[in-house]
C-alpha cells in the first residue's frame, strides 16, 4: 500500500492511500483541499501509479532485506 501524508503542527491534515484511490482530509482545510484534489484526474491517477512506480519496484529488495536480518 502506498501512502502519502501531508502534516502541519505535527498533526495530519490530508492523506492519498492508495487502497482507498483518493485523498482523504482530516481536518477542516485538509477536507477542503482532498475534495479539490480528488477533483483532478491527472493528480489522482499519478498518485495511484506511485504504488507502482515506488513500491511493487522495491518490494524484492525490501524482502530480501528484511530475510536477511532474521
């Protein structure tokens, strides 16, 4: 699963999870900008192609590693 957060003040205001598709806010302005964001398709479908992009390409590695110190 691919996550991105967005904080201030050390709280989270808005979130892109990649097993819900889009940007879900926490707070009122996170609320605000997770309804323009998730309004624009070129943004959201970059973002789902993060988990692609990031994750599935270092899983290997990241196993391995993790193997190997066990």
């Amino acid at each position: 699963e691919y996550i991105r957060s967005y904080y201030f003040n050390k709280m989270e205001v808005i979130r892109f999870s990649s097993s819900v598709g889009k940007y879900v806010g926490f707070t009122e302005l996170g609320v605000k900008n997770a309804e323009a964001w998730n309004n624009n398709p070129s943004d959201l479908s970059n973002m789902r192609a993060q988990k692609e992009t990031y994750c599935q390409h270092n899983i290997q590695n990241w196993y391995t590693a993790a193997l190997t110190k066990s």
